[in-house]
C-alpha cells in the first residue's frame, strides 16, 4: 500500500477570538489551513524546494527560513496585479515546484461564523425555519457591514446583542429603501431574520475550534482512499495551549498526526507559503469588495481596474494556481468551509475568470469593463452558492461499484440506469422494511434503500409511488429528515400505498 506524507499549516489564526481582534485594522475575517501531501517515496519537490530556497536565500527569516510573512498584505491590494518584477517572480519560481501528483487541501473558516453558531446553537433547521440560512445571511451582513456596536455585544454585553442586531437589520432595511433593485435580495432576508429572531441565550466564552479543518481534510483521505499516511503539523510553541491543533486532529480520527518544528521539515515551509499565498488573495479581494462604510452600501461593489493591469507574468500566476486548486488532484473536499463561504466561492470566481483569458492583451481590450464582467460571473456563482444552501440534503461524491452502479450514502448499490434496478418485492399486499431512505432519481423514479439481513440493499418503488417519494425528498431537503424509520408498502386494490409507522 503506497503511504503518503501531508504537511500542515495555516494563516490568519487568532489563538482568541475577542472584540480586539474582531475590530483590529488589519483583521481579517477567514482562518486558513493548508496541506499538501505527496507520495512518501517521491521527495523530488523536497529537492526542487532546496533550490529554490538556494535561489532565494536573501529572503530567509532569522531562523533560515523561507516564510510566507515577507510579503506584506499591501503587496496583493490588486492581487497578482500588485506584485512587483522580483515577488512576482518568486511566486512564480514556488508554483512551478507542484504538479499534478501533489495533492492539495484547504479550508477557509469564517471567524465571525463561529460566533454566529455559538450565540445560535439552539435553532435547528425545521420545516417552517432554515436556520442555516439565518445564520449565513447574519454572519454575512456583520462580515461585509463590520457594524461596530453589534460585534461589541457578541464579547462585552450579550444581553443587549438582540436588540442591537435587531436595531441593525431594521436600519439596514430602511437604507436598503434607496436603492431597493439593487438590495430586493438582502432586504428579503433581512425581513425574515427580524421574524424569527426572538429568543438568544448568553453567548459562551468563545476560543477558537480547530476541528472543522481536519474534517474535511478526514474526507478528502476517504474520498482519495488514502489510508496510509503521515501528517505532519507546524508545531507553534511549546505550551499545551498551542497543541490544540494537533489534539483536534487525533480527535476527529487523524490518528497518525504528529507536531515538529518548520526549520526540520521543508513541507511545512512549503505549506506556509502556499496558505499565506492563498490567504492574502483572498484578503485582497475581501477589501476591495467590502464596503467601507454603511452609506456606500447602498451601491454596487466591483473590483478596480488595477486587478486587471495585468502582465503575462502575473496572467501566468493565476493560470498556474488555477490548475493547482481547480484541475489537479480533482476532489469534492479539496477546499473545505462552513454555512458562509462567499470568500472562498469569489476566489474560484477570480480563478476561473482570469483562467478563461488566453492573453493579456484579450484583457486589455476591454479593460474598463472587466470589473461589471466579473462582478456578474460572481454574483452569478453565490446565488448558486445561496440556491444549494436552500437544499439540506448532503451533497456528497458519487462511490464507484463498478462501470454500470455506485454506493449511496447508506452503502447501498444503485444503477446508473434505473430499468436495472430491482423491484422492491411484495410478497403479500401489505409489508413492513426498515427503511434507511428514499430518492428519486433524474426521471422522477423513485427508489428506496431497506435494511435486509444486516445489509443495506437499494429498490426500485413502483411509479405509483413517485409522488409520495417526491414529497419525503423534498421535507428532507428542508430539514426534516424522516429516515431511517419503518414503513409498511401495501398494495390495495391495484394501488399502492406507502406508511411511515
């Protein structure tokens, strides 16, 4: 079995979450995570960094080490376009050291969103509420608006934090008034979080949670099947305090994770630079983007001209981290986030916008315009982005069998082509399964996996009951899932009939 070595790194962390932080300057909202792994035995880009850091020594820290913190955030206010003739280059020498057998894995946490979870733990998704969707478009609207007195409540006065987002919302709602065709969509959820907002419990003391990033990198190794691995954490410090990366990894099932020292091991050096990279990307689009005031927000937000003063060089940048992160190693949990995402969903955006682009010179030709051109393809993108949010059923990678059939979630087998699939038997006019779930495929035919003999096993449903498959499908998709349970399948009469007991 081949075995595999990841590194593990990670930018903008704040070790606490507090209103200092929150409210800092140069905060940033998104905590990045980075990990890049390749074959044990294959330690070419090992040797190809050595050079590299050779080519680059005057750039070494204090400790002899190449770090993603030589470049200041300024350096990427327009992105690549920003980077000078030297920075641009190196950028340039780091991203040719990848290709296509190195895998690559990251996650862009919402700090604010964590916030958000904890001061709304206790509303879940049901039938009449998404209380996913009220909690995205909250952290949305403190991420982007950065109203001072409502982040101030979440830390020093969370008793007042209701009425104070309230007060916001209705605020927001009124100014929305003045330009009420650009803001319909926000004015809308602002309406319906003032509906349902009526009840909040004292938020908890709030510290950072490292576990989410380790799960999604957990199923990207499923998704991969790699199962031998080694991975390798940048150690910060020496207290206990500081272990609580590597402790939220053995915790999630990261059993063979370790912490050691960046001047030790050249993967993690690695890692560190392709997450400050990444980081600072997606920082620089954040505050083109985001309003800096309250009054601005009333009109339309698009990048600057600069993001596109682009030369071949910096052109080749984008082009090479678009095949790293969208065509190598392909893989549905290579980027990793939570409920609010849209940082993340805007630098795939940029990076197939500026992808599309054979040369600088197709940019140039329309430089004035390119800004409303891509404002529209990513608008375009988080309302898909905001369409799937609306969906609570799990949108997970299809499993091979084998050529003509995958695994469902519930492990049972499903053939591409439903005239394959076997009837559900019914041997008497009235039965009882223990039923795991219910779908229906692209035509509409619905099919239902059953727990039999210990095993799960997938059956075609009678057309008839079509309907009644559609209306199960479409409660689960908004929060009620009804499975698994056990349901009696009568026919009567020629019909047939389906009863959740």
């Amino acid at each position: 079995m081949f075995k595999y070595n990841f590194y593990y790194d990670e930018s903008e962390h704040s070790r606490k979450i507090n209103y200092k932080t929150v409210s800092a300057s140069n905060y940033y909202d998104n905590f990045v995570t980075m990990i890049v792994g390749w074959l044990a035995e294959n330690d070419d880009i090992l040797q190809q960094y050595a050079t590299f850091e050779a080519k680059y020594s005057d750039r070494k820290d204090r400790n002899g080490e190449i770090k993603s913190t030589m470049f200041h955030q300024k350096q990427f206010k327009c992105g690549f376009a920003s980077l000078n003739k030297q920075n641009a280059q190196l950028v340039n020498d780091f991203l040719s050291l990848f290709d296509k057998d190195i895998h690559i894995y990251f996650s862009v946490s919402s700090k604010i969103e964590y916030l958000v979870l904890q001061v709304f733990q206790k509303y879940r998704n049901s039938f009449l509420v998404d209380a996913d969707l009220m909690k995205y478009s909250i952290t949305k609207a403190l991420v982007m608006y950065r109203p001072k007195e409502i982040i101030k409540c979440l830390y020093e006065s969370p008793k007042d934090f209701l009425e104070e987002l309230k007060k916001f919302f209705q605020e927001r709602i009124e100014c929305n008034k003045n330009n009420p065709r650009l803001k319909q969509r926000e004015t809308e959820a602002f309406q319906q979080i003032l509906f349902i907002l009526d009840d909040i419990s004292d938020a908890p003391e709030i510290d950072w949670d490292y576990h989410m990033s380790f799960d999604g990198f957990k199923k990207y190794l499923a998704e991969k099947d790699i199962s031998n691995y080694n991975l390798i954490i940048d150690k910060e410090g020496k207290d206990e305090e500081k272990s609580k990366t590597l402790k939220a990894a053995r915790e999630i099932g990261l059993y063979n994770s370790d912490e050691a020292d960046s001047t030790e091991y050249p993967g993690l050096r690695i890692a560190d630079m392709m997450a400050g990279i990444i980081s600072k990307l997606l920082k620089g689009l954040c505050d083109s983007l985001r309003y800096q005031s309250l009054d601005e927000s009333i009109n339309k937000k698009i990048l600057d001209t600069g993001w596109f003063c682009l030369n071949e060089v910096q052109l080749g940048l984008y082009k090479k981290l678009y095949r790293l992160i969208c065509e190598w190693q392909p893989a549905w949990y290579k980027s990793y986030s939570g409920i609010y995402s849209d940082d993340l969903v805007l630098f795939n955006a940029l990076l197939n916008f500026m992808n599309h682009f054979e040369s600088v010179e197709q940019i140039q030709n329309g430089i004035d315009m390119q800004g409303e051109y891509f404002n529209a393809f990513a608008c375009e993108q988080l309302a898909r982005y905001f369409n799937q949010r609306k969906c609570k059923l799990p949108i997970d990678p299809v499993i091979p069998f084998d050529e003509k059939s995958y695994l469902n979630k519930r492990g049972g087998r499903v053939f591409f082509d439903s005239g394959k699939q076997p009837l559900l038997p019914l041997h008497r006019s009235s039965q009882t399964f223990d039923v795991l779930s219910v779908g229906v495929d692209q035509k509409l035919i619905p099919s239902v996996t059953i727990l039999k003999d210990g095993e799960s096993v997938c059956f075609r449903l009678p057309d008839e009951l079509s309907e009644w498959a559609c209306s199960v499908v479409g409660m689960a998709a908004r929060g009620m899932n009804l499975f698994p349970s056990k349901v009696t399948f009568s026919k009567i009469n020629g019909r047939y009939f389906a009863d959740i007991l």
